[in-house]
C-alpha cells in the first residue's frame, strides 16, 4: 500500500485518534492480561513501506524513527523470525511476550539502501514482501501526481537482501486486489510471483501479504488459492495480535506509520493499536489506494 503526502487536517485528525487508541486501549488490555496468567503470550507483525524524510506521509518513516525503534526492539530481545511465527500459529513453539516480526511491503528500494544497514547493525530478522513486475522493471521510479516517490528495487537489490538475511515473501506480481479479479488471475497472480522470485533467487518462498489487504481483498477463496499456490502464511492488512491456531493464510499485521513518536511505537508494539481492527472494518473503502 503506497500514499503521498496527506492534508494536516487529515493527518492531524488521524495521528489524534491513533494515539487516543493507544492511550486508552492499553491499561484495559493489561488489566485482562494480568487476571489471566494462563493466557497465550500475544506477538504481533509489525509494517513497514518506505523509509526517508515525506512530510506528512504515514507510508514513509524517517530514519532516525526507524534506527530509534528497531534499537529498543533489539534491546528488548522481541525480534522473531518469519519461521519463529510459522511454529507459533501452528502450536508449535512459544514466543516471547509481545514479540514481533518486521516486515516491509512493496519492494521500494529504501529498505535496501535505508533499512537493510539497521537490520543489519541489529541483527533484526525482516522480511520483505515484492511486488514481482516492479522489479522486473529494472528499478523505474514510482510516481504520484508526477511527483516521483523512490524508485522500486532490483533483483540484484533483492538477492542482495536475501544474503544479508532478509526474507523475500511475495506481494503479488502487479500490486492488484485479489479480492476483485477472477480465480484464475488470482491464482496467476500469486503462483506467477513466487515462481518469479524463487528463480531469480533460488529459495522457496512460503508467505504472501495481500496487496491493500483490506476487507475486500482477501476471502475464502482466496486463502484456497494460496493455499494451492503453495504458500504457508499470509498477511492482511487488519490490525491485531496473532495466537495460536489461528488460520495462517489470514494474519492480522500492525501498521507502523511516520510522524509518531517513540512511545506511541513501544505502545503499538504492547498491543495499544489491536483494536484498530474495529476501525479497519468500518473504514475499508477509504484504506485503499487508487
């Protein structure tokens, strides 16, 4: 999901209501947690897109935010491996509480030149979701109302990732809902993707995030289709914190954005933005972009 810049009022009037959620939602959540000591220990995955300096662009987080963030998450011992969440949604293995996944959507060629050197320094275990035909695109800038934005990695970008220890999940191969195309596109949409990135690097590609990931781009059939496309995991766009059984090719992700400040991210991270959900469900329509 991309976006350019957005109106103060709007950007001010969502930074309110985010930070309120957090505010408020929180001594609730820890209250039921404490009553239930036998409750599962919640882990969530966090989103990225872009990394630079975008005045009043959610999509994009200033360094100095990122290095700031993934330096506490470091600290705390809360980074987790995409295997690490496979294990836990199947029963398998017990995670830290409150620990988290990175991932970075849509293949701008920031989280490598931006973010790979801070995933690095903290040896922080990320995973970035392609979009397969940008990359084939050798690099072309993406661009808003001619306004150009970054441009999208390449594929030596990308294997470079994949050598320094970053995950490559696919986002698609055209960025498309999958929720409003035929079967047969959906299927050729995620089966064209990862055969695409696992040629160009060799590795078995297991988890898929759904482009937009909103309420009308994902359904029953399109979990079956991932599922015969041969993925084992796959990501929304709907906030909350993932526990065990849950349906693996329907995982809820927490959205971080730019412009907020270090405490309303180690709130995100305790579960402060879970109920986001509700917002989600109301507001669909408006989360996707053009």
């Amino acid at each position: 999901m991309i976006s350019s810049s957005i109106k103060p009022l709007r950007w001010y009037l969502k930074k309110t209501a985010r930070s309120g959620m957090c505010l408020a939602s929180l001594p609730l959540k820890q209250l039921i947690l404490n009553k239930n000591q036998s409750s599962y220990s919640p882990v969530r995955v966090l989103t990225y897109h872009r990394f630079g300096n975008v005045e009043r662009d959610p999509f994009c987080i200033e360094m100095k935010d990122f290095q700031a963030q993934m330096e506490w998450i470091a600290r705390k011992n809360l980074a987790v491996s995409l295997s690490d969440i496979e294990s836990f949604v199947a029963g398998k293995k017990d995670l830290p509480k409150n620990a988290v996944l990175i991932t970075v959507d849509d293949g701008y060629r920031s989280v490598y030149l931006k973010a790979l050197p801070i995933f690095k320094q903290f040896s922080i275990p990320a995973v970035a979701f392609i979009t397969t035909n940008n990359i084939d695109s050798n690099g072309k800038n993406y661009t808003i109302n001619s306004e150009t934005i970054e441009p999208y990695l390449t594929w030596k970008d990308v294997e470079a990732l994949a050598e320094a220890g970053v995950t490559i999940g696919s986002h698609a191969s055209t960025h498309r809902s999958l929720g409003k195309m035929s079967l047969d596109e959906a299927y050729q949409e995620t089966v064209m993707s990862r055969e695409a990135i696992e040629k160009n690097l060799g590795v078995q590609v297991t988890a898929f995030a759904y482009p937009f990931g909103t309420l009308a781009d994902f359904n029953n059939s399109t979990t079956q289709i991932l599922k015969e496309s041969g993925y084992k995991l796959a990501f929304t766009s709907q906030h909350g914190a993932i526990k065990p059984k849950l349906d693996p090719l329907v995982l809820p992700r927490v959205k971080v954005e730019g412009g907020e400040p270090m405490w309303m991210f180690r709130m995100l991270v305790y579960g402060g933005l879970d109920e986001w959900r509700f917002i989600d469900k109301m507001l669909w329509r408006s989360q996707q972009s053009p």
